[in-house]
C-alpha cells in the first residue's frame, strides 16, 4: 500500500464464486476484513484465514474504512444499501461505498446521491474477468467515479484487479460493464453458432476450433470457452442467471434511450431459453446446448419438457429453435445427423 492510502478495515459483503477470491486477495495485500454472506459456509475458508466473520451488512460496516458489495442482482443491491439498518444508514461518516455487483445503473446513481446526502463516498465499480480473472487478481474493474474519488481506494481496488478504469460520474461504471456485456453476447453467439455449423458439416471440431482461433474470427469468448464447449465442460465461471440479468439491465436501459439491439435481444431470449430449462447455474457457454440434440442437453441437466407448450408465449419469446417453428427436438441445431 502506497502512503496515501488511509484505507485499513475493509467490509466485504458477498463471498461467492467472484467474491472470495477477491476478497482473499485484499487479505494477501494487507487489509484487515470483516466478511459477510447469506450462506455462511462460504465464508468460512476466509474466516480461516483470519477475516472476522460479520453478522449482518451493518456489522461489516461498523468500524470499516470501506465496504465493498459483491452481490447477485440489484434487488439485493437495494436491500444491502437502502433496507433497514442498510449500508447507507449503519456506515460511518466517510466510509467509502463501493458496489462490485453488476447492477442498474439508475439504482448505482441513487445510492451515490443518498449516500452524499449522508457524508459517504458511494459509487459503483463492477467488474470484468470470470471466476479466474478472480482468481488470478487479472480483473478490469469499471468505476462510476473520477480519479480524485478513486485515489484512495485504488490500492484496494488493484489488489483484486489489472486495470481500474474511473469513467467519471456514478452509474457509469455500470453502463461500461453492461457495454461488455452486448459485446460478449455477440461473441458467444458467433461461437456457439460457428461450432455447430462446423458441427453439422461433419469436421474434425477440434482441428476447426484451432483454424478459428488464428483469423479474425478469434476472440476472447472463443479462447476462453471453446474447448470447454466441446469437452462438455459446462461448469460456472460466470453463471447463466447472472448474464440473463446482465443482458435484462442492458436492455431495458437501451430501450430507455431509444436505441435497438437485435443481436443482444436475440441472445438474451436464448440465454432465457436456458436457464428456463434448467441451466441456470451453468457456465455462460452452456448456450451452445441450444444448438444440440434433445438427448444431449438431457445428459447435461436439460430438460426441453420444462417448456409446457411450444405454442405458449413464454416459448415464442424464447428464441429457440422450436419458437422458430421447427417441429423436431433438436434444439436449434436443425437436425441430429452430426452430433
């Protein structure tokens, strides 16, 4: 930690599969941390090393130079921050506030506006980078603040990320993670669609997986996810609920600027598709499933019958290939002859 930095007792409140490791990371850098989760046992191997287990948010808070949320949706965002005995009443005065959950950007700047009002320092910082960007300590962190703001949190904030980037004014730090994520759903889409062409053609995936990855039809989505694709490895790095979310919040704040996005609508009604039929807490490469056989998607936790009636609205809305009118189980794969 540089001279500057006043920052010593860290709050951190929401230690799952980002979480934790972010938070073990602040230990590793020196700060002291008190921690908190809804289910207690995923605190325990922090615990174990020495962060004091809170017993609420506002116990986090108390004595805290700053609090840092890692949450799963913006309902909870809103309970930790605005509820009774919420962050924003129990923090002292001073008390830096810094929301890591991707989250809505209106609600990032109400809580930077209440927290004003009550002598803190909110803004939101969400981040980029999976559980293994986590991990390594490698993630790109998108701050709604500017740099003065910034200045004595940022030793905090580079001992969980690369790059932390202030992008001005509260809020924005979430639009720029929701731009990533219209982006990324472009380049799952590509992938998963270009596999199971390649697929259907008959070839060799593997060697058509290392041809692609040298043009420029290489992306990050496709290092990160394409062998895991056609290993079957549907794990979560990143889980399916949370980009539906993710893409939700997109959407509704393009739509409320008046601006269309057809490739990322499309991608959302099938990231729904998915998590209605069961792959909720898949890996966001789970999608190429959607493009596979009925049988397949069954051996991976599947099921195609939690979709009532083809016919019904939530299924026209879906975008899946029965939506789209096909009258076989394969998904939107078209056919089963290749798999």
């Amino acid at each position: 930690m540089t001279q500057a930095t006043t920052i010593k007792r860290i709050g951190f409140i929401g230690t799952g599969i980002m979480g934790r490791p972010m938070a073990e990371h602040l230990m590793a850098a020196g700060f002291e941390l008190a921690v908190y989760n809804r289910t207690v046992e995923k605190t325990n191997l922090l615990v174990a090393a020495g962060a004091r287990l809170a017993q609420s948010p506002a116990d986090a808070a108390r004595d805290a130079d700053l609090v840092i949320t890692m949450l799963g949706f913006p309902s909870d965002v809103e309970d930790v921050y605005l509820g009774t005995d919420g962050l924003l009443t129990s923090a002292r005065p001073g008390t830096y506030l810094i929301d890591m959950t991707t989250s809505s950007p209106e609600l990032a700047r109400e809580i930077h506006d209440a927290g004003e009002v009550a002598g803190l320092h909110a803004f939101d910082a969400p981040v980029t980078g999976g559980e293994a960007g986590a991990q390594a300590g490698t993630l790109t962190i998108f701050c709604g603040t500017d740099e003065r703001t910034l200045a004595p949190v940022t030793d905090a904030l580079k001992a969980m990320g690369r790059l932390v980037i202030p992008f001005g004014e509260a809020g924005n730090g979430q639009v720029a993670k929701l731009a990533n994520q219209v982006a990324l759903s472009g380049c799952m889409l590509g992938l998963v669609e270009g596999l199971a062409f390649a697929k259907q053609g008959g070839l060799d995936m593997h060697k058509t997986l290392g041809a692609l990855m040298t043009g420029t039809a290489a992306s990050a989505a496709m290092r990160a996810f394409g062998d895991k694709i056609l290993d079957g490895d549907y794990r979560p790095g990143f889980q399916v609920k949370h980009y539906v979310k993710d893409l939700r919040l997109a959407l509704e704040a393009a739509e409320d600027e008046e601006l269309t996005l057809p490739g990322a609508e499309t991608a959302a009604q099938l990231y729904a598709l998915l998590q209605e039929i069961g792959g909720g807490a898949m890996g966001t490469q789970a999608l190429a499933l959607a493009y596979t056989d009925e049988r397949t998607g069954a051996e991976a936790g599947l099921d195609w019958s939690a979709l009532d009636d083809p016919d019904d609205d939530a299924q026209a809305a879906s975008g899946s290939g029965r939506a789209h009118g096909h009258a076989h189980d394969g998904g939107c794969g078209c056919g089963d002859e290749a798999r």
